[in-house]
C-alpha cells in the first residue's frame, strides 16, 4: 500500500519521528555514496501550478544526490493546461515514475490526482497544506532547541497552509502552539476539525486566538507567514490594515522569551508580516529552515518512495 504525503496527519507520530531522524543523518552524512543508491533507477515527477524557489530546487537537489532522476512538468508546459483531469494525469505518471511531487493550486487536485494514482504524492503546498515545509520547520526547532517538547510555539498572521501545517505537525506529536490571527482570517474549521481528535489522542495543546501579544507572550518559537497567499495578492490593498497588528516586528517580538528564535517559511514580504530588524536579527532563524527543507525531504523520500 502506498504512502502519500498529503497532510501531515497521513504520517502519523511513528513515521514523522523517523522522519526526522532519518532528515538529520541524511545531513550529517550529506555526500555519502550510499545515498546515491536510494533512488537509483527511480524517476520523480515534480509539477508545480505555482511559481518556487525553495521547494522546486530543494527536491531536484534531493532527488539527484539520492541518485533518482527528476522529471519537471510545468502546469502550462503539460496537458493539465488544456484540461486532462487531475485524475487522468494520475493514472498516466503512475505508469512512468516511482512518486510525484505535485505543488497544486489547489488542495483538491493533490487529492484527486493522489487518489487515481499508484505511486506516492508528496504534497509540495496547495492552498491549504504545506507538509514538506513543517516537516523541515520541525526538523529546524530541534536542532535548535534539543527537543520538541515542551518548546512552546507561536504563530502569528495569516491562518493558511502553513499554520494548517503547523497544527497538523504539533497535533501529531503533542506538542503546544499559539496561534493568532485576523478574525478575518482564521484557520479553516475544516481543519480545525481534523486536527482536534489527533491533538486530543497527543496531548497538543493548540489555542487560537486573534490578540498577537497574548499568543506571542512566552514563547520559544514566534512563527509568521506572507500576509498573502499566492495568488491573492490582489487583497493586499483592502486586506493589508486588518493585518498591521499582527506584524512580526522587534516590539512584539520582545513580548517572547529572550532566547526565542524567529521562523518564516520564506518568501518574505519584508516590510509587511516581518521587519528587516527581525529577519535579519540574531533570533532569526529562516534560512536554517530553507536549508532543512532539503534534508527532510530526502528523507520523505527515502521513505515513502523505495
Ligand atoms: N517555502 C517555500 O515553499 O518556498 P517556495 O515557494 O520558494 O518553494
Ligand atoms: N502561505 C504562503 C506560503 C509560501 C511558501 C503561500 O501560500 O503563498
């Protein structure tokens, strides 16, 4: 039975932990020739709906140094563009590669094409899940901190796929997690949903709230994401005020734990959810994140794709 990545909660406690595991001696032993052997002879389709820096270039970097072959299609580069059904493509790229990585526009179509297909697809962000980049968030907090329990973790901003993730990633392994944003946009209660009995079963603590400071107070962690998701960047001007309270800037910041770290999946929109002063300052540890991002995800695919 295949395994797909689709949102965290289809790993489960036991398979993200040796995840992680795995995603920290594949970079303390980056280069070993035995990695090479992990995907040897296997070929990986990536497609992407929506425009990446990190993502795109961490899994063709990934599945090179794991010795796979890594198939690019670009939305409007393949027939999904004329409109071959999510599902069709699917059963097509099940008959030529051993895994898909699919960043969709929307979560549905990562479902859709999942479900007729044979091989795992690993989610690379839809609008409601980013499962790669918490994986590598979470793998980021514990080399930082030693431990995952009990560091408190707080986000703050916009309630969209990464903070799905993010309640999706705590809610497996019972963690804590903070989570303030606009009324205006709260996670998705969907979501919510889903997260509620897996968080019950850990022993997560997850609050949500809209006050930035309450949330942010005490906190080892302080998280934020783009105000804007890809492809809503037509809101900004109507949108922008509701979210002003909620940026990540030195004032708030200080409302944390002295020692707490500064994590953004990336891209930034310096100047809107985060200052200069913070992406730039000494808790800031965004680009230790990005670099995760490739480690982890050889190690997502050492696991579900032999
Ligand atoms: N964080 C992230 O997924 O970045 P990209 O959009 O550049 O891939
Ligand atoms: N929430 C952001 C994440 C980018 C990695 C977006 O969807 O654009």
């Amino acid at each position: 039975m295949k395994q797909d990545l689709l949102t965290i909660l289809d790993l489960g406690k036991d398979l993200v932990e040796e995840i992680l595991d795995l995603a920290v001696d594949m970079k303390t032993h980056r280069g070993a020739p035995a990695h090479r052997s992990i995907l040897g002879g296997k070929s990986v389709a990536t497609i992407y709906e929506k425009p990446s820096t990190r993502t795109k270039l961490s899994f063709a970097v990934g599945i090179y140094e794991l010795g796979g072959n890594a198939i690019e299609l670009t939305a409007s580069g393949s027939q999904l563009s004329r409109g071959e059904t999510y599902a069709d493509t699917g059963h097509v790229l099940e008959r030529y590669v051993h895994g898909v990585v699919f960043r969709a526009l929307k979560h549905e179509a990562v479902c859709e094409l999942a479900a007729a297909c044979g091989v795992p697809v690993i989610n690379a962000l839809s609008d409601q899940h980013h499962p790669c980049q918490i994986l590598g968030d979470l793998m980021t907090v514990q080399e930082r901190f030693g431990r995952l329990h009990g560091v408190e973790i707080a986000f703050v901003g916009n309630g969209s796929n990464i903070v799905h993730s993010l309640m999706c990633g705590v809610a497996v392994l019972g963690l804590k997690l903070r989570v303030a944003t606009p009324p205006s946009a709260t996670p998705l209660d969907s979501v919510k949903e889903l997260v509620a009995p897996v968080a019950q079963a850990s022993g997560a603590v997850i609050e949500y709230g809209v006050d930035p400071i309450a949330m942010v107070t005490g906190a080892d962690v302080v998280y934020t994401d783009v105000w804007f998701d890809m492809g809503k960047d037509h809101e900004r001007d109507a949108r922008l005020h509701e979210y002003r309270p909620y940026q990540l800037d030195d004032a708030l910041l200080a409302h944390a734990k002295p020692t707490a770290v500064v994590m953004h999946c990336l891209p930034a929109m310096r100047g809107e959810e985060i200052t200069n002063e913070v992406m730039d300052g000494p808790q800031s540890i965004v680009f230790d994140q990005a670099e995760n991002r490739l480690h982890v995800q050889k190690a997502i695919m050492a696991k579900l794709l032999v």
